[in-house]
C-alpha cells in the first residue's frame, strides 16, 4: 500500500510589508548567526557611542548602525529603501527596526513552542 504525504511549502520565511515594499526574511542557519553575531556586534557599538555629540551626530550614527544590520538581513540596497519609506527619519527608521525584530523574536518563540517538537522531544 502507497502512502504520500504532501508537506507543501515549508521554506522558513518571514514576509514585511513597509508601504509599497515587501521584503522577505529567510532565516538560514548561517544567516541567523550572523544577524545574531551582528547584533551584539551593534549593541557593543551604541553602549561605546560618543553620547556627547548632538542629536544629529547620534542619529546618523543610529543610522549607520541600522543599515548595517537591514544590509546583512536583506540586502545592500534595503537600507536606503527602507529609510526612504520612513520619510527619511532616524527615529521612524527606528522604529521599524525595532517592530522587525520584536516581529522575529515572536516568530522564533513560536517555533520553538511548536507541537511537533514538543511531542517528539518531550518523550
């Protein structure tokens, strides 16, 4: 007796709409690492950051931060499409970078709070 199962699509990919822009986050082993190596790598750059220059020193230096991290997650030219759809500001930029990555942070969660893994790991 034949059996087929269809699994369909099960490439990992995470999708953001921002305005007329769509991107999509496929998060491979090798990808994953290094956002997460870059993370740290950013967080070490804003806790050494010149706190005393001004406003707009601090945010291009935000900026640069920001693109460096959209540049290796997406692509080279998502930065500047990204803070084009920010109107061009700092703090929206922010902002969304900030609800990406609470977005995949949720993401990861659930997959690790799936029922699959949960009934074959648990036993």
């Amino acid at each position: 007796m034949a059996h087929t199962y269809n699994f369909g699509d099960i490439k990992d990919v995470t999708t953001f709409n921002i305005g007329d822009l769509t991107l999509e986050f496929a998060p491979s082993d090798a990808k994953s690492e290094l956002l997460a190596n870059k993370a740290i790598e950013l967080k070490e750059k804003v806790d050494q950051s010149d706190k005393s220059g001004t406003e707009w020193e601090q945010r291009k230096e935000l900026k640069s931060l920001m693109d460096d991290f959209f540049a290796l997650m997406f692509d080279e030219d998502t930065p500047e499409k990204l803070y084009d759809a920010c109107g061009q500001n700092t703090i929206t930029y922010l902002k969304l970078f900030l609800m990406m990555a609470e977005a995949l942070q949720e993401v990861n969660e659930k997959k690790q709070n799936d029922e699959t893994f949960k009934k074959y790991l648990a036993e």
